[in-house]
C-alpha cells in the first residue's frame, strides 16, 4: 500500500488566494483526519470524517477553511481566502475503525503551506 | 473530557543509555493510549499502543511504553538509545467514553541522543 498520498507537498501563495490540499486515504479506512502542525501551537486536529461524513468539525479556525470528503479515497482542506496566519504544515491522517476500539492513525506526508 | 500532557520539551540522553519520554493523561472513562515519532519534514509515524491487557507494550525500533492507571502515566522507554532516535515524539489518548476515533494529542517531547 502507498500510505496515506497528500498533495501539494509544498504550497507558496499570496494573501488572498484560494488553497486547496487533497487527500488520499489507505484504501479501506473508513477514518479520515486533517490537522494542523505549527511552532506555536503544535498539532490541532482540525476536523474529521467517519465513513465521508464530517463527525467533528470544532477544529476547524473559521469560515474560511472547508474540507470535503465527496467519496472514501479522496478528501480536500480549502482555505478561501488564504492569510498569512495559515502558514503551517497540514497533515492528512487515515485511520480503520476497529468496533469501538481505536485503531492507529496512518499520517500522510504533510504539505507545507507558505501565504505571503 | 480527554487530555494528555507531555511535561518535558526536550530530553537529552547520551547515545547507550536508557532514555525515558514523559506522558500523562486525564480521562474520564478507560484510556486508549498511543506513541508517535515524527523525523524532520516527515509526517506522524506510529510507534506502539495501549488499549487492554498487559501493562507493558512493546512497539517498533526497540522501543515500550508502561501504562501505569494510578498514576495516570504512560512513559516511552527505550533500554538504549541511538543517535537514529533523535526525533519528535508525540503520545495520544483517547477515551472509551468519546465516540469515533479522534485522539487528543500532546504537546510533542524533542528527543536528542548524542554520540
């Protein structure tokens, strides 16, 4: 299996501009989990899906940030507009569910947002 | 509500000895407890869990975590370190009374061994 696939790995805009970063989950994970990694506020869990329905969603900093899951192995995180506050690294996460017990999340690579 | 704190930002150890990253936890049910590495510009790599059963869980690259319930703890161990374990660690829990798979994640402990 290739693990969870992010992408951009790396995305520079300016101000303003619409992002978007895609996800594509471990084939027959049915958990899926975006975060947010910086120097200041380390690892915040942003929102998460359950079988492509968005379970919680508290995470996520304002309206300006929107994440989709319209099928099982594809996701998208769509900041509109972009400040430069965005800045951080943004980690896309698959996970099975394991009846009531949790099983280990599988962490994409990361893609590293720069807004200038 | 579910927590997990990591008191130390950095520990230092010497490459051959033992080394020890701090992990405590609140829960209000049972916890389910997990360790993570993260090398530079990588992202979160699983290490070992806890859910049920013995209270010593042996994970990858040599390394175990003890969960102790009366002290709410579940410190990373490994018996001899490497230069190659310098890295970001991160433990999580969830509880058994949250529903769904979210983990609550600690703040991170930088481990540094040194030759």
């Amino acid at each position: 299996d290739a693990g969870v696939i992010q992408s951009p790995r790396h995305e520079v805009t300016e101000m303003g501009q619409e992002v978007t970063l895609r996800c594509k989950p471990i084939s027959g994970h049915d958990y899926l989990f975006w975060y947010r990694q910086t120097m200041m506020r380390g690892l915040e869990l942003l929102i998460y899906f359950n079988n492509n329905v968005p379970i919680d969603d508290s995470g996520m900093p304002e309206d300006r940030f929107s994440a989709k899951m319209p099928n099982a192995s594809f996701s998208t995180l769509k900041i509109q507009p972009s400040e430069p506050r965005d800045s951080a690294v943004y980690f896309c996460a698959s996970s099975a569910g394991q009846g009531i017990l949790p099983g280990e999340q599988f962490f994409g690579p990361g893609t590293r947002l720069t807004v200038l | 509500a579910q927590s997990v704190a990591q008191p130390e930002d950095q520990v230092n150890v010497a490459e051959g000895n033992p080394l020890t990253v701090k992990c405590t936890y609140s829960v209000s049910g049972n916890p389910y407890l997990f360790w993570y590495v993260q090398y530079p510009n990588r992202g979160l790599q699983f290490l070992l869990k806890y859910i049920t059963g013995d209270n010593l869980v042996k994970g990858s690259y040599g390394f175990e975590a003890e969960f102790n319930k009366s002290q709410t703890s579940f410190h990373l161990k490994k018996p001899s370190a490497l230069v190659s374990d310098s890295a970001l660690y991160f433990c999580a829990v969830r509880d058994s009374h949250n529903a769904g798979n979210m983990l609550t994640f600690g703040g991170g402990t930088r481990l540094m061994v040194k030759p």
